[in-house]
C-alpha cells in the first residue's frame, strides 16, 4: 500500500529518501511527501508521482538535513489531495508523522482532541495519531518521543507502521509497527528505516523487521528497541538477501515485462535443490520437520486473494488428484470472518507474494487460533506471514516490483506442485510416476523460453482487438483458475472489462454478453478436457464472438475454429497453467501498453495491499 522511508545519520537526508521513494513508489503513489529536520522541520508534499515532490522540494530549497522522513500514500482515508498526503503534523508539539495502515479507532480520538480545542486540517487518520502524540508529549514529565509514541499507541487500534520526529528532539526518529511491515537498515552511523528492504539494499545489508507492538528509538549513536509498553526486546539483525540488481529494470520498459521474461530463470531457481530425480522425491527444507503430520493431515484449506488465490485454486486441484488430500480454497477475507472450521488434521496454507497481504495475515491468525497447523507459499524473505506460520516454502522468484503479478503466480504453482507431490510421494503416488512429473517440471523452464519467443506475435494478436471493451476468459479444469488470472491481468493494467471462469459455466449466463466480434480467450490445450472445450468454442463461434485460443503446439484442428492461436509446447496437463499463463501475461502487457497505460503502477492499484 503505502511506502514509508526515514533516515538518520551523517549523510545529506533528501536525495537518499527521494531515492528511497522512487524504489517504493510501487506500494502506491497517489501522492507523496516528507520532512527533514534542519532548524525546524522542513515539510513538502505533493499530490502525482515521487517526481513531482522531487521538483518542488528543490524549488522551495532548505530541505537540507540528515534526519528526515517521507511517505508515499495509496489512499485510505481521505482523497487524493495535498492536505491528506503524509506527513501530518500536530498544532502544539512540532510532530511530524508517516504512518501506514489504518487507525481504526480515529474518530473517536479525533472527537476527543477536537473538544481538546485541537484542529484538523485533512480527512485522514494519520492526523489524529499526529495530534495525539502531540497532545501527550510532555518531556518536563517524563513523557520525551519514545514514551510518548508508547503511550499514544497504547490508545488506537488497527493497524500502523510510523516514523515519527519532533522539532523538540531534533537528534532522535521514533518508529513502531504493528500490522504494517517496517524494518530498519543498519549502516555505519546511520540508520534507513523502510516499509521495504528495496529501500533499504543500496545502503547496508544488515537489518531487522519489528515485530507488532515494537518501538524503536534511533539516535546517530545507536538504538533502543522496546514494546509500546516499554519492556526492552533484543532485535534479531539479519542479513538482508535482496541484490541491487533484483530491483533494478535492467534495461526493460517496465517491471512486469522483466519479470514475464524472469520466469524460465526465476523457475530454475525455484527448483534448484529440490527434485531430486533419482528417488522421484521432492526435497522442501522448509517442510522436512512437519513431514509426519503433513502426511498424515486430513484436510488442507489454502487462503489468498488475488492471483495467489488463482495459484491456491491450482493448488487445491493437484493436492486431491495427485496427493489425494481433500483440499479448498478460500478468499482469506472470506475465511476470516466467518467462524471457519477446523478440525484436527486441518493444515491451512497461506499463499502470497509479499508475505504482508493484510486479508492473509488476518486469516492466517484466525487458523493459528483455531489450532490448524499453518503453511506459507511466500515470496518475500522474513515478512510478516512467513515469520508467523509453523513452516512453509519459499518461492525463490526474486522481488516482483510489477503491480500485476506473474513471475509470483508461476513460483507459487511450481511450489504448490511441489509440495503436493512432496506429499503424494509419501503417501500413494509411486517412485516412477513422481519422477515422470518432476522430469516434466525440470523441462518447464525452457518450454516457457519458447512461449516467450512469440511476444512479437502475441502483440500483434492483442492488437486485433485493442479497442474492444469486454473480454471473456474460458478454461477447464486445471485452467480454469489460468482463465481467471488471464481476465485479472488484462483487467488490471488496462482496464478492459473482463471475466474469467470455467468455459461451461458461460452457458449458465455470461453467454448473453457474447455478440458480433467480442474477444473470448480459450485454454484449449490438449489435456483431458480437450474435446468439451472444443464444444464450447463452437458456442461462441455460432453467436459471432472471436475465439483466440491457447493450444498445444500441433494442434492443426484448433486452426479451424479459432481466429487466433497461441502456442504453448506439450506438457502433463496438471502442470499446463505454467505455461498457458504466460501468452495470457504477455497480451494483458501489450494492451496496457498499447492503450498508453503505467503498466507498473495501475490507476488505484498498490503492489502489496496492507489493510483489511
Ligand atoms: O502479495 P500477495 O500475493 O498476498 O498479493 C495478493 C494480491 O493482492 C495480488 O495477487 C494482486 O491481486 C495482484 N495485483 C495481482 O496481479
């Protein structure tokens, strides 16, 4: 969602958090702002992109200290306008605050301060824990930054990652969590504090992540790190993996065009280690220690939202063919709030990318309390979700900086294949069928190779039907869900309509929509499934609408019914979604493109959504 970065040291503040902006700009960018300290605090904000501050902070001059602090806002409370963007600041005790996350209770507090004689100039909730902290602070009695940050925290609920400075302390930053990731870099006599470590890497590699309910007090001479009710906790400093490079284009127009080409190797990288071929095992560290009880669950509920959730809808369909373990899947907003079951022998997966998904986290706390053993598929190393389940697997993709998942939807169903035959190796599958399959998964990388040599084509595909406004998405099986992530790509980045379902279900409804030329996409490989799909291409041919089909390469008949082929090379059909995505990835791309659109950073969209 929102993008925090704060700094204290010795260096010259602003280029290094304009800097720090422009690498979290992904996590949302409406609006942005910061605050240096120099004399006084130095404040600007701006409504548009981080460019747009950068200008007017060297326009206006003065913003020359090394403390400071900035944001970058995807909305919340509040519109998009200068007078919600962050910094707040309080009217009494020179605060300045970025906040991410949400203060649920903040209009009650906000009535509070108002009878207090206090005056609110934005709609957001940020203000009111500026305006508190300002109201408590009172460093004659004790109550300096830190104890003040403490004791305001103690008084909202919800969710927040602050940084926070006083004009009365220049020499000291404040910053807390609890629900919104934030973690500090340690350099040598400074400290970067991020919502994100790509904020962090190009400064130091040493770093820890709060924990909720931490505080941390930062000086140029050191830390303190504390719980809002002030019992000294000992931080665990690690090493941050991320390399400069991971994060950078790299010579790409945009991110989600690096990252659909990344996937052959991101793959590689999935799978390195972990098939070993000569026992047809699956190989997971992650999961060695719970291999009893896995083995033994009886029923497996994956939660996500989003493309993760088409990867979990994948995942459901391997864990019962091939693992034999009844499995489903469920919107972690859905099983959260709404007294879920879970029995002994429920194994709860959470799947996500960022690992800080906000609906995920919240459903993984409910399994957790509901005694399911809990699982991560995740992506980022050391986030939230992946610190607070038993075990799991990490992706190993590298960052995905694009909004529009795709290197992180195949890393998932690569990983949930793995961990299914992980499982159904050591329960019915034999030695031979699980080596077949992983022999298959090993030659994915270098089939997905030769989908992504026909971008020129798949452009020109797309460009066909450019202007057309609805689009339908149809699979079966297996590529159903691919469907679904077909129509969300196209819908996210470029704001055509389109929907995603299994290809019988049209019949039942969504075929009223179908007229003269309307764009409907088929998964139409050669698996089990074949002959029904062809059906259901006819009944969109006879009421005029165009099909273009993803098929198996050789398939002459699909020639004659579609208008349009895309290819993808042969492959078990449990493992087909990992290549019939990619064309669907690739056209959703070029329509953006070609519509003029931000590809990397959609109208209302954030990478990484961090509130319920
Ligand atoms: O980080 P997560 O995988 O938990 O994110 C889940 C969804 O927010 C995410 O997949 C979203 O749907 C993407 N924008 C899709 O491209």
């Amino acid at each position: 969602m929102c993008g925090i970065v704060a700094y204290i040291g010795t260096k010259p503040a602003r280029p290094l958090l304009i800097e720090g902006l422009k690498r979290l700009e992904y996590r949302g960018y409406d609006s942005a702002g910061l605050a240096i300290m120099n004399g006084g605090l130095h404040c600007a904000r701006a409504v548009g992109r981080v460019s747009v501050l950068e200008n007017k902070v060297d326009q206006l001059g003065g913003f020359d200290g090394s403390l400071g602090i900035a944001h970058t806002r995807w909305a919340t409370h509040g519109s998009v306008t200068e007078a919600n963007a962050h910094p707040h600041r309080d009217d009494k005790s020179g605060i300045a605050i970025v906040h991410n996350g949400i203060i649920e209770n903040y209009a009650s507090v906000r009535t509070l301060l108002t009878e207090k004689g206090h005056r609110f100039t934005s709609e957001t909730d940020t203000e009111v824990l500026a305006m508190l902290i300002g109201e408590l602070y009172d460093p004659a009695n004790g109550f300096d930054l830190e104890r003040t940050v403490q004791s305001a925290l103690r008084e909202v609920t919800g969710a927040y990652a602050i940084a926070v400075v006083c004009e009365h302390e220049p020499d000291t930053l404040v910053v807390a969590r609890k629900g919104s990731p934030l973690m500090v870099g340690i350099g040598s006599g400074e400290y970067i504090v991020a919502s994100d470590p790509s904020a962090i890497v190009a400064h130091t590699t040493q770093a820890f992540p709060l924990d909720d309910y931490n505080v941390v007090k930062l000086s140029r001479d050191g830390f303190r790190t504390s719980t809002v009710d002030n019992l000294p906790i000992t931080p665990k400093v690690t090493q941050l993996e991320l390399e400069l490079e991971e994060i950078e284009l790299g010579g790409y127009e945009h991110y989600m065009r690096k990252e659909i080409f990344e996937q052959p190797n991101a793959l590689r990288n999935c799978f390195r280690g972990r098939l070993d071929h000569k026992e047809g095992k699956v190989v997971l560290g992650g999961l060695q220690a719970y291999a009893p009880q896995l083995v033994r669950s009886r029923r497996i509920i994956l939660t996500a939202q989003g493309t993760a959730l088409h990867a979990a809808m994948i995942g459901e369909y391997l864990l019962e063919e091939l693992a034999k373990i009844p499995s489903e899947v469920e919107y972690a907003s859905e099983f959260r709030y709404r007294n879920p079951i879970i029995e002994d022998g429920t194994v709860v997966v959470a799947v996500s990318q960022s690992g800080e998904t906000a609906d995920t986290l919240a459903a993984l706390h409910e399994a957790k309390d509901r005694g399911a053993l809990a699982l991560g598929v995740i992506n980022a190393v050391g986030s939230t979700i992946s610190r607070e389940t038993h075990a799991g697997v990490y992706l190993r993709v590298g960052p995905e900086i694009g909004v529009a998942s795709t290197k992180a939807f195949t890393g998932q169903v690569a990983v949930l294949t793995m961990m299914t035959l992980f499982l159904a190796r050591r329960r019915f599958m034999s030695t031979e069928a699980s080596a077949r399959l992983m022999i298959e998964l090993d030659a994915i990388p270098e089939k997905m190779d030769r989908v992504l040599e026909q971008d020129a084509f798949i452009k020109s595909v797309t460009e066909k039907y450019i202007h057309r406004e609805n689009w339908l998405f149809l699979g079966r099986g297996y590529n159903y869900p691919t469907a679904m992530e077909g129509a969300l790509k196209l819908k996210e980045i470029s704001y055509i309509h389109a929907e995603g379902m299994p290809a019988a279900e049209m019949k039942h409804g969504p075929i009223a929509l179908i007229d003269e030329g309307m764009p409907v996409v088929f998964i139409a490989n050669k698996g089990p499934q074949y002959d029904k799909v062809m059906s259901n291409i006819e009944e969109v041919r006879s009421r005029g609408g165009h099909v273009i089909a993803v098929a198996t390469e050789g398939d002459q008949a699909i020639k004659h019914v579609a208008e349009d082929v895309l290819y993808v090379p042969e492959v078990a059909d449990p493992l087909s979604p990992l290549l019939t995505v990619v064309p669907l990835q690739l056209m959703a791309y070029h329509a953006a493109v070609l519509r003029g659109h931000d590809v990397d950073k959609p109208r209302n969209l954030a990478k990484s959504v961090t509130v319920e």
